[in-house]
C-alpha cells in the first residue's frame, strides 16, 4: 500500500509541477527564496486539499517559513490565493488547457486533447472551476479572475476552431467548452476520469459536424 500512494504522491507532484510551471524536483528548502516557497506550498496544497482546508499554519509548515515572513509577503490568505490563480492563468492555465498550444498536431486533434486526463488516485479536475466553487461569491476578485480566465479560454478554442475550418468557430468553441466544463466538473465530483472520455467523444461528433 505505501508504495501504491508514493507513486501516486510522484505522479500528483507532476501533475501539481505542471500545474504551476514548477519543476516538482524542486526541494521545498531550495534557495529560491521565501516567497517562492510560499507560492510553491500554495499550488500543492490549494490544488490537493482545497484553499478553505489549507490554511495559513499549514502553509507556513509546508513552505518552512514564519507567519511573520508570509505576512510580509502576502497581506492575507486571499492575496495568495489571487496570485494562485492568476500565476496559473498566466502559463496557459492548467495542463488540459495547454494542449491548445501543442505543436505538430492538427488543430482537431488540439481540441480534443483538452479531453484527456491522467489516471490518478484522485482527480481534481480544474483549479479556476475549484476555486469559484469555494469562494461562493465571497470572493470578488477571484470570480473576476476565473471570469476572465475562463472567457480567454474560450477565445482560445474558438482561434483552434477557425484552424479546424468550422463555419461558425465561437459557437463550436462554447460548445466544446461546455462539454469540456461539465465533463470536468462531473470527473471531478465522482474522482472518474470516465465523464472526459465521454465528453471526448461527443466533442468529437460536433468538431467533425461544424467543420464538414
């Protein structure tokens, strides 16, 4: 059992490293300074445990630092969540969403790729979409930047469906959105990867269908 959840624990470290543009070879005690550590134990433990169950004590104990030194670098809690995110948003967003930008594949097989997930023991699906869930709209600022995170991702599909030749790309792009979200969000609430495989699939019929 331990050696089934320490390779679990590699393949989500990978999966948070790529999350974050991290290396997740990177020592927590590395120098690469307070802040970075703190941004660093952010992205792991928002995007594992969830912003609400990681709080300022355990982020300070992951990151090796003192509440003084997080304070001095973010005022609050939510100061770090808004960088979070938007350190996410400024890479492409999360790893699903970067498949966009693969090279050397056809614009058709770029929109679908945003369907595939890696097996995991717990799928925790869209960082943006986990974030507007938790914050409930007590938090302005972060559904503004999950708003506009999620509206640059659609533009982004809709430039892939012009690629793909449909014949009206903004409406094949919400409707590849769609799937994409509910497909996700439903991965994510059963831990099965299963919703993306059919979201996958009907995704699939529309490209082929916008672009005959």
């Amino acid at each position: 059992m331990a050696g089934k959840y320490k390779a679990y624990e590699e393949r989500y470290g990978t999966q948070i490293g790529m999350l974050c543009g991290m290396s997740p070879n990177t020592e927590s005690r590395g120098g690469r300074g307070a802040r970075q550590r703190i941004e660093r134990a952010a992205a792991e433990l928002f995007y594992r445990r969830g912003i609400h169950a990681s709080g300022v004590d355990l982020l300070t104990e992951e990151a090796h630092v003192s509440k003084r030194t997080f304070y001095q670098h973010f005022p609050s809690k939510n100061d770090l969540v808004e960088t979070y995110l938007r350190a996410i948003d400024e890479r492409g967003g999360s790893p699903a969403e970067r498949q966009l930008d693969k090279e050397h594949s056809t614009p058709r097989e770029r929109l679908l790729a945003i369907f595939d997930a890696p097996a995991v023991n717990r799928y925790r699906g869209c960082p943006f979409h986990n974030a507007a869930v938790e914050a409930a709209g007590t938090l302005p600022v972060v559904d503004d930047i999950v708003r506009s995170h999620k509206q640059g991702f659609a533009d982004r599909l809709a430039s892939v469906a012009a690629e793909a030749g449909a014949a009206d790309p903004h409406l094949l792009a919400q409707q590849v959105l769609v799937l994409f979200e509910g497909g996700t969000s439903l991965a994510t609430s059963m831990n099965d990867t299963a919703p993306l495989v059919h979201a996958r699939t009907a995704a699939a019929q529309l490209i082929d269908a916008a672009c005959a």
